[in-house]
C-alpha cells in the first residue's frame, strides 16, 4: 500500500488480488474514488464459472456490474494456448519446486473454460448479449453441431455482431481439447467434487499429438 499527498488530499494505492467469487467489503472512512479490474488466470477459471453463471441466473443480486468483454478475453485465453502449448517455467523454478503447481494446466480449470466456450448461453445476458449470444451459438450450430445443445436461441439479429478472429479460434480449441482430454464439459456438479471445489483439479500436459491438433486450427 502506496500513500500520496496532494495538497491536501491523500491517496492511496492499494495492490492486491483476490479470486472470483471472492466475498469482500471496502471500508472508506472518507470519501473515496476506487478504481478496480480484472486478472485472468488459467488456474481460476472454475470459479469464474460459478461466479458468471451466479450472475446470469441472479442478475444484480450481489452486483450491478456485468462485464461484457469476459466471453472475448476468455476466447483468447484458449488461441493463447494452441500458441503457448504447455505453460512454461517461471525463472525461479529452474532452482526450487516452490512453484510447480503453476507449470501445467488444471483439469477442472481447464474444463470450466471450455465449458464457457461451448456454452455461452449459460453465461450470456439474454437481453443485453442476445446479439452476441446468437451469433456464437449459430457459429457452434453449424460448424460444431455434436456441440450444439437444444437451448432456445434469443430473439436478436445475430448479423449485427461479427465474430473477431479469437472467437472462432478459441471455440474451436475447446472442441479439441474437450475431445482429446476427455473434458467432462456438459456436467457443472463436477465443479463441486472433490473437496476443497476451489482446487483447480490433477495437473494435465499437452502430448505432441494434441498440440500438433491445435496448431492446425490456427494455420
């Protein structure tokens, strides 16, 4: 925590990470600008899926923010990884084990976000997203139809949104890595099992023949 004085005003700027769904209170004694945003990871994107589903199915029951730019960042999060194959060492793991959890990705984690990918609908606003929604559900229609689910597509006009490059790209990663990973992606009550739900779940590499999949997807 950093403390600034201008003039007679003090300010403070306070660093600090907490994970989705993190249950927080902010004590301001006088009055305050707060600013805030967001850190993505792929270790946390299980609870991500609690906390976007949370907030479609009780819209503002705890929070009158929604953030439309979540479903893109996470489209790019899957190309990032047909791009970056296995994750890799962080400098200081060269000389301790101290930060191995980090070197592979998760199971559960990984399989919250395909879900997201392959499911919009469950994480989309239908009123505000519907334009949106449509077209990443026709997209999932008709090029992944093993994919599609019988969920009513929303009254929009898909044609006024166009898709960017990540989108199809990022769909189609979670296609190959829920196939060749055995992603159990449709079953949410999985999030919950085993105890402690907020762990991530076993650590899972790329084989070869699994990167060599996504590499074509970006060719």
């Amino acid at each position: 925590m950093c403390f600034f004085f201008l003039d007679d005003l003090l300010l403070t700027l306070l660093s600090s990470f907490q994970p989705p769904n993190g249950w927080h209170e902010v004590y301001t004694p006088t009055n305050s600008v707060t600013v805030g945003g967001h850190f993505m990871t792929y270790d946390s994107m299980h609870l991500a899926d609690v906390s976007r589903r949370f907030d479609v199915v009780y819209p503002q029951a705890l929070t009158d923010q929604h953030h439309y730019s979540v479903q893109t960042t996470l489209m790019g999060m899957l190309a990032s990884i047909a791009r970056r194959k296995n994750r890799g060492k962080p400098f200081c793991a060269y000389i301790t084990n101290l930060f191995s959890f980090f070197l592979v990705y998760r199971r559960k984690s990984l399989t919250s976000l395909c879900r997201m990918a392959l499911l919009p609908h469950l994480y989309l606003m239908r009123t505000a997203e519907a334009v949106k929604m449509k077209a990443l559900m026709l997209y999932i229609k008709n090029n992944l139809p093993h994919r599609f689910t019988s969920e009513k597509l929303p009254q929009a006009k898909s044609a006024n949104y166009v898709m960017e490059d990540v989108e199809f790209v990022g769909i189609r990663v979670a296609d190959v890595l829920v196939d060749e990973l055995g992603l159990d992606y449709k079953n949410m009550d999985d999030i919950f099992t085993p105890m402690p739900w907020t762990h991530p779940g076993e650590p899972i590499e790329l084989s070869d023949h699994v990167i060599r999949k996504l590499n074509a997807i970006l060719i």
